[in-house]
C-alpha cells in the first residue's frame, strides 16, 4: 500500500516538473525571425514609431501587464510577453523608447547613450539567439575591427600603447605577444572569463528554482561542488588580477571598460552634491551658469584627452555634457547614478543573487533590468527574461536552449547539403 502510494506521488511530482518546464507553449520559434527590412534614417519616420505620445484613448482594454520603463530589461519582458498574445502596455517618462539603448540626434550628429560594443554574438550563441527572438530579426549588428581598441597607460615619453583584438582567441593570443613574461597570467584570465561565460545562467537559476532550494545548495556547499562559478561570483577583481601577475599595465587592462563608435565618449566620476543646487530646475533650462559650470569640466577633461591624442583639437566639431541631473532625469537614476543597484560585492555574493527576484511583497508587482542581473546590455535583457519566467511561471530560458539546439541542427543539415553538393 505505501509503495503504491509512493510510485503515485512520485509519478504525480514528474508529471507536474513535466508540464511545468515542457507543457507550456514556447514565446521563441524559428519562423518569427524574418528577413532584416530597410534601415529607416529619415528622423520623422523613425520618431513615429520611437516617439509615441501617450494618450488616454491610445491604451486597449483589458491590458494583461504594464511595464513601467521601456529599457531593454522592460522591453525584453514586454516581449516575450507579447509574443505569447499578451497585451501589454509600454509607459517611457522619456519622450523616446529605448533607455540606456536608445540613440539622440543633435546638431546633425547621433550620439548612443549607453551601447557601444558587445560580444558573444556570434551564430546560434544563446545571447544572440535571444536578440533575433525579440526583435524578429530586425536588429543589426556591425562586427567590430580586428584592431578595434588602444589603451594608453601613462604620459609623455613614459607613456605606452597596448592595442585590444576582437575575438576571444584573437584577444588572447595578441595579449601573450604584448606581455610575453605574463603568458601564463594571460591565459589564466581568459580561462576565468570564458568558463564564467559559461556557467553565468547557473546564477540566473538561482533565481527561478524555489529560493529555500537555492539557499540549501549554496550553504551546504553543494553549489560550489559543481561550479566555481557560485566562489568566484562574489570574488574581488583586484584580488583575481592581483594572483595572477605583478604587472601593473596588465592589471588595467584586466580592469579597462569597453568604450568607442562614431562619437568620442569621455567619463568621470563626480559628486552628485556639486550640481544639486539645480536639481529642481527644468531641463535644458538650468540657466547659463549651470552651462558654464558644467562646461568647465567638459573643457578640462578635452585639454586632458588632446594631452593624449593632439589632433583632436583641430577636430573638435560639437560637445554635449551631461551631469548626474542628467541621469536623474531621464534614467530616474538615484542621484545620477550610472546604475541604480550598487555594484559591490555584497549584491554579487551567491546567496544576494538567490535572493534577489523579479517578485515583490506587492502583489502583481514585479521587477526587471540590471537591478535583478547585472549590468549592462546582456545583464539588463537577462533580468527581463528572468521576469518574463516569474510572471509567466514558466522557465522561458529552457524554450530558448531548445530553440538552440534546434538551430544548431539545422545548421548542420545545411552544412552537410554543401559539403554533398561539392563533392
């Protein structure tokens, strides 16, 4: 009697896991990426569609989610919950869609707000699968030079040039011949970071398992028997960079953030406190001495840059500035913050991160973007994935590795089908 009643519970409990992770209709397919359409570069037309006004009667009836903020953590859920015939309702404070995404025109020239370059692009790679889901394919990108960045640690006679590659095992093999006493750190580090590309979505399930089950495999100890990932998560930088070599250049470059395209990008860390005086002003109306003031930094850090690279000067065409008003404003970052969540180590400590969820103690309330991830362009789109699963109840990260595997497939049917026509 108590083994039949085990054998029902035990059938009962896979039938349920089943349908949970398998028996719910797929958001992703194939057929929903379509050819690329003509890029659009006439403004008006662009900002019909980037561009919408809110009104009242615009809104549909019966709206099955709102998603506050059309970032691309809140655009990726809007997403993937249109696509399974949601109807959602997108609300932006700014007057253009896109957040830390989108693009501004001024004076003729367009500059990009927080995108630059992005890796792991490559065909068939998880993150690019997912950006042909959202976007049906729309979104293109242009694959970056071979030589693509320079860093310059230094000034004057003492200064020294080290030049970045694109792609992982270009990057890798350029760095060795730059640092040639520092092979093995070299190859230690992308070791550390390809293994961590890897196994980051074991720390997005951290996120979707029941959180007493992710708390048990973090404190017993279970976790870290299977990665490293979950040790070297709440792991110093500094510390990393610091056993694997001496060399102070090659420390920065393990530290140096990617910027560049079209525009040249200068950043600083203020204080927030030196701008607050204007604070309740409107914006691009702060008045000619809040343009001088900020000016002022702008003008120093140009004389430090043309220090570096003289020919800019006689290039200079338009500068904008702006301030951590700026971010306030427009990203409702918490005193002009770069990201809202701090980045310390505490936040990326495993237990922080199997706390940390897309659900709140408010009911229908829920969270998306880099506050629930990282930050960033892939930790943004996957905080909107991860809420798109907790607010579908459904692992949405198991529809995409199938989806994969069913790329995969074909792109081995067709290489096969060249490979037969050439012989």
């Amino acid at each position: 009697m108590w083994l039949l009643v085990v054998v029902v519970c035990f059938l009962v409990w896979a039938v349920g896991t089943y349908w949970y992770l398998f028996g719910k209709p797929s958001p992703f397919s194939v057929e929903s990426v379509r050819p690329p359409g003509p890029l659009e570069l006439d403004q008006k037309k662009r900002h019909k569609i980037l561009k919408q006004g809110f009104r009242k009667e615009k809104v549909p009836e019966n709206l099955d989610a709102i998603v506050i903020g059309s970032g691309i953590g809140g655009m990726t859920a809007a997403a993937t919950l249109a696509k399974l015939g949601k109807r959602v309702l997108v609300l932006e404070q700014h007057d253009q869609a896109g957040g830390c995404c989108h693009t501004f025109t001024e004076k003729g020239f367009e500059f990009d707000i927080g995108l630059h370059y992005i890796g792991q692009l490559h065909e068939n790679s998880l993150f690019k699968i997912v950006m042909d889901q959202i976007t049906e394919g729309q979104v293109q990108f242009v694959e970056l030079d071979k030589h693509f960045d320079t860093i310059v640690i230094g000034t004057g006679e003492k200064s020294r040039k080290y030049t970045i590659y694109s792609g992982k095992t270009e990057m890798e093999e350029h760095l060795k011949e730059q640092f040639p006493d520092d092979t093995k750190a070299v190859e230690e580090f992308f070791k550390i970071m390809k293994m961590s590309a890897r196994k980051t979505h074991l720390l997005a399930a951290l996120k979707l398992i029941p959180q007493w089950v992710a708390l048990f495999l973090l404190k017993s100890g279970i976790a870290n028997l299977y990665s490293s990932i979950f040790r070297l998560v709440g792991t110093n930088a500094t510390a990393v960079a610091d056993s694997l070599t001496s060399n102070k250049d090659l420390h920065i470059i393990f530290y140096y953030l990617f910027y560049g395209k079209s525009c040249m990008t200068i950043l600083t860390v203020v204080n927030y406190e030196w701008f607050e005086e204007w604070k309740d002003t409107p914006v691009r109306k702060r008045g000619d001495d809040y343009l001088a003031y900020k000016m002022r930094f702008a003008n120093n850090l140009f004389d430090w840059a043309c220090s570096q690279y003289p020919k800019l000067r006689d290039k200079l065409v338009y500068q904008e500035v702006s301030t951590p008003l700026s971010n306030t404003h427009y990203l409702g970052r918490y005193l002009g913050a770069m990201y809202s969540a701090e980045h310390n180590l505490e936040r990326f400590q495993a237990e922080a991160i199997a706390r940390n969820r897309c659900d709140t103690p408010v009911k229908n309330l829920f969270i998306s973007g880099q506050d629930v991830f990282s930050c960033g362009i892939a930790g943004a789109l996957h905080g909107g994935l991860l809420c798109a699963s907790t607010v579908l109840k459904h692992i949405v990260y198991i529809d995409l590795l199938m989806l994969k595997k069913k790329l995969k497939k074909k792109k081995a049917r067709e290489t096969a089908e060249q490979v037969k026509k050439l012989l």
